[in-house]
C-alpha cells in the first residue's frame, strides 16, 4: 500500500508561522572515552571504520571538544589527521556509522550515498500496531509551524520522499518494523512515521508532543517525560549498510540494542530471530 496527498493541503506560509519561540538548542553534552570508541568498532581496515553507534551520541563536531562528538571522538582514538563520517545519524539513533581514512575514500562513499547506490535498512519500534507494509511518498519541508527550528513536515512544496515501513512483529499496542527509505531526506523515517500515525516511541519531536523536545533540553531526562514518552530516545536503529555497489565489498551490520530490545520484552513484542 503506497499512500499520498490527494488533494494536497494548501501550501504553508512561512510568514503565517505560530507565534511560539521557535529554537534550535543541543541537549547536555555526552562525553565519551577512549575505552568506549574501541568497544563500538564494528569494522576497521585500511579504509574505513565502521562503528556501533549508541543511541546518545552526536555524530558531527560540536563546541565541547573532540570527545563529545563521535567525529571527534574517533579522530582522536585513531590518530588520523581527520576522520571523514560518510553519512549521519540523528543523535538519538542508534546504529551503523562509517567513517572514511582518507579524503578520496570519503568522496568516493558520500558520491555512492548521495546516488543512493548504498543500501541501509533500520530498526523502528512504532506506536500502534499493523500487519500490512506500508509505503510512505509524501514530500517533505520545514515545519514552519513548530517551535521546534529543526523539524520536518509532509507539505506538497516540500522534496520528493519515499519511506518503506515493514512490520515484523507487533503487541502490546506497537510495532516492530524494517524500514527502508528509498531518499534521504532529513528526519525523513520520523516524519513519515508521525504522518502515517505510528510515530516511533520516544521521540521527543514526532512523538505526542514536540514541545517534550525542549523541555527535556531544558531539564534533562524527568520522571514526567518518562511518563509521556516512555523511552529516554526515539526507537530508531540503523542496522545495516550495504557498500558493494561503493567499491567496500562488505555489507556491514548491528545487532538490534538492548535497551530496544528490553522495550519490545516489556511490551510483548516478538524480536525475530537474527536480529
């Protein structure tokens, strides 16, 4: 099943925009350590290296220092002059994260990623629960309506995205999916989730309430948000890539987590075996 705006809404005005603080702020800093970085090596060679990224990391440089992002981070635990991140995940996202050695390495991977000539395949724990596949082509924009800066939202003058959502076993009022997105479109699997009315638990933006989002970044985790969200972070997890077409000859991959795994035990969702 493929599902699409038809009629579209109106196009939004971005000078029609809510009259809420609209921000853009870093939740707390995550420090990691060295001993941390060598437990996350999924894969290392003259390349590359692929890591298993927790579901608490930042993935790009920020202010903090070197340890605080997992580009930095690794930079400094593998001594390379810079460690080029071929691809991001949100912060929340647990999962595979490949860094190139090398410039040409790393041009050559963000070139197959941008061609969409890689595969990647997540891990989504969605509230609700369904039985059939879903595909999701809805074109996404700026939520110009949301005081969250940072959010997407289906309007029809956004960027053509398509999202495939796979159901594998469900319970106890959600779901465990495959998902395969077919574009790259920021926050694109969260926003097409959020449209099709099976957000991904814990999200603290497309989930029940995206003012949740700043609140937790401005008190941290509280008993209330776990109350309202359930998951201190969204249930989202890249669990593989596939690099053959890039010239890697690897498909690399990551176990499903266990704080996910622990969630879906307490709910009565079935994890399939291989995952």
């Amino acid at each position: 099943m493929t599902l699409t705006l038809n009629p579209p809404p109106a196009v939004l005005n971005p000078r029609l925009a809510c009259a809420w603080p609209r921000v853009l702020k870093e939740p707390r800093v995550r420090i990691m350590t060295p001993g941390e970085i060598k437990s996350w090596i999924l894969h290392e060679d003259e390349q590359v290296i692929v890591i298993n990224k927790p579901g608490d990391v930042v993935c790009h440089p920020s202010k903090a220092g070197p340890w605080s992002s997992l580009a930095g981070a690794v930079r400094e635990y593998s001594g390379l002059a810079a460690s080029h991140l071929v691809f991001r995940l949100d912060r929340e996202t647990s999962g595979v994260v490949v860094f190139a050695k090398d410039p040409v390495v790393a041009d050559r991977l963000q070139k197959a990623m941008r061609l969409r000539q890689t595969g990647k395949v997540y891990l989504a724990v969605m509230t609700g629960e369904f039985s059939e596949p879903v595909t999701v082509d809805q074109p996404l924009g700026d939520d110009v309506e949301s005081p969250v800066l940072a959010k997407s939202a289906v309007r029809p003058d956004g960027q053509a995205a398509v999202t495939r959502f796979i159901p594998l076993s469900r319970g106890g009022g959600f779901t465990l999916a495959r998902v395969v997105t077919e574009t790259g479109r920021k926050h694109q699997i969260r926003a097409h989730a959020q449209w099709l009315g099976h957000c991904l638990a814990g999200d603290k933006i497309y989930g029940p309430d995206e003012r949740l989002f700043l609140e937790f970044i401005e008190t941290g985790w509280t008993p209330a948000l776990e109350e309202r969200l359930l998951l201190p972070r969204q249930a989202l997890h890249c669990s593989e890539i596939d690099m053959r077409t890039a010239g890697l000859d690897r498909v690399f991959t990551s176990p499903f987590p266990a704080d996910l795994r622990a969630f879906c035990a307490s709910r009565g969702v079935a994890i399939p075996e291989g995952l």
